[in-house]
C-alpha cells in the first residue's frame, strides 16, 4: 500500500547517515516532507567521526529524488535552542508536524569503573537529554496542527537489557523507555503517540569502526576487521545474523508515523533479531 504516510511532516535528528537517512528516505517514500537535523562535526570523546553537511545534503537530494520537500538544519541536540529553532522553521515552512523521530545517538566503550567523565556525559547528554529536548521543541507545534501524531524515541535492545562496557549507553536507553512512557501520559488527549524502538546492532558507522570492533573483540591486539566481530556480534541474537541494515528500522518507523498504528502508544517495539531475549 502505497502514501502509507501522505501529506504527513517528518522531524528527524540524526538524518546526514546511517539511521536517519533510512527513516527520512523511507518516510518520505510513502508520500512525507522531511525536517532533517544533524550535528555535523565531530564530537570529542566519540572515536569515530560523525556525519558531515554533505552527507545531510546528501540525504536532502535522496528525498526530494523521491519528490518530496526536506529542509535541514545543522543543530546539536544538546542546545535546545538550535533544535527549536529548526523545529520552528519547519513548521512555518509546512504549517503542520506529524512523525517525530528522536533518531540521533552516539557510543563509545569503556567498563564503568574506568569510564572517563567526559565519555559518560557525552553519551547522557546526546542519547537522553538530546531526546527530551526534540520532544520539547516539536511536541507543542505538534499539538497546535491538531491533527495528532507520532513521535518515536530510537532506544536500543541495551535499553531493554544490560551489556557490558557501554554502561553510559545503556543507562540514556533505558531512560528513553521511562521518558516515553511519560510522555504518552501527557499526550494521549491530543491523539499523539509516543513509542520507543529497540534495534539490535545495526550495519551503519557507528558499528562500522575500529573502536567498536575493538569492543566486540578485545581478545585481538591488532586492528579489527568486519570480518573479526562477525561471529560474537551473532552471538548477540536469537536469529543468526550479526546485525541488520537500517532499512529494517525504517519499516518500523513507517508502520508507527502511519494511521496502522494510531492505536499504539507507550509501547516498546523490539527489532533485534531476538538479542532482547538472550
């Protein structure tokens, strides 16, 4: 079924690459204008860089290939203002909001006794405040279209489990769970929907990189290639894969922005290939 989310208005944080750019494209594949946000430089304590204004660019030009408008915005998630900002825009350009996907989040690795102060707030910071703040800055514009919506927080299996070694991770995602379910609370009267969804480990640049490899096997002293982390990262998961393309979330997150599931809320959607259940 095709337009599953015509005429809708999609805000999207972490839309240069990976996740975003999946969701963006996806969304405005069934007939959605995107409002896409990206940080677009590089965060200090993370080993791996973060996407670019060319790449946001890059994701603009996927979409409006599709036929559908997208307006970005380079914006951390940690100042409010900026986020607000680029919310306010995007709903003067297109006088309505309908999806909100709280997408942008970062990782790094250190077991928790020796994580570094700067690392923890990092990821606190971007993972959980930066969601709370996309909340707050698109939830009102949300509530004035009256036309209800969709706002989906991207948590991760570590926000339904714990793992080792990414305790600052797996704290922001579990929090998600808690601030979404609030969330839910307060909108229900204005027909919105707040959800979380709980990927498995995901075929992007934040898997992709030396740090994370090094994470996944640490018993190499050497660098670690794809190849390396393919059986451990299978481990993780009931299916045998090692991880899942970005796609797979997008279909998710087209399923919840879409009227299918205007009755879905406070709920939390594992696509984890059954990692949650190991």
């Amino acid at each position: 079924m095709a337009g599953r989310v015509e005429g809708k208005v999609a805000f999207i944080t972490g839309a240069a690459r990976g996740q975003g750019r999946s969701h963006a494209v996806r969304l405005a594949g069934e007939g959605a204008d995107i409002i896409g946000i990206d940080i677009c430089e590089d965060v200090d304590s993370i080993q791996y860089p973060m996407g670019t204004m060319a790449d946001l660019e890059e994701t603009k030009r996927q979409v409006e290939a599709l036929g559908r408008k997208m307006l970005i915005f380079k914006a951390d998630v940690r100042d409010f203002d900026a986020l607000k900002a680029a919310a306010d825009a995007g709903f003067a350009e297109f006088g309505r909001l309908d999806i909100v996907v709280a997408n942008a989040g970062i990782a790094s690795f250190a077991m928790t006794d020796q994580m570094e102060e700067s690392m923890w707030q990092d990821v606190i910071d971007i993972n959980l405040t930066g969601v709370w703040h996309t909340y707050k800055a698109t939830v009102n514009h949300m509530i004035a279209a009256g036309n209800g919506g969709s706002i989906m927080f991207i948590s991760s299996t570590g926000g339904l489990k714990g793992l080792a070694a990414i305790p600052h991770y797996v704290s922001a995602k579990h929090g998600l769970v808690g601030l979404a379910r609030t969330c839910a609370i307060e909108v229900a009267p204005h027909m919105i929907r707040v959800n979380t969804i709980h990927p498995t480990n995901i075929d992007t640049d934040m898997i992709n990189n030396q740090s994370t490899r090094q994470a996944f096997r640490p018993d190499l002293d050497r660098e670690v290639t794809k190849e390396d982390m393919v059986e451990s990262a299978t481990a993780m998961n009931l299916i045998p894969v090692p991880w899942i393309d970005s796609i797979e979330i997008s279909h998710a997150v087209l399923f919840l922005g879409s009227d299918e599931a205007r009755f879905i809320t406070a709920a939390k959607i594992p696509v984890d290939a059954g990692m949650s259940q190991k």
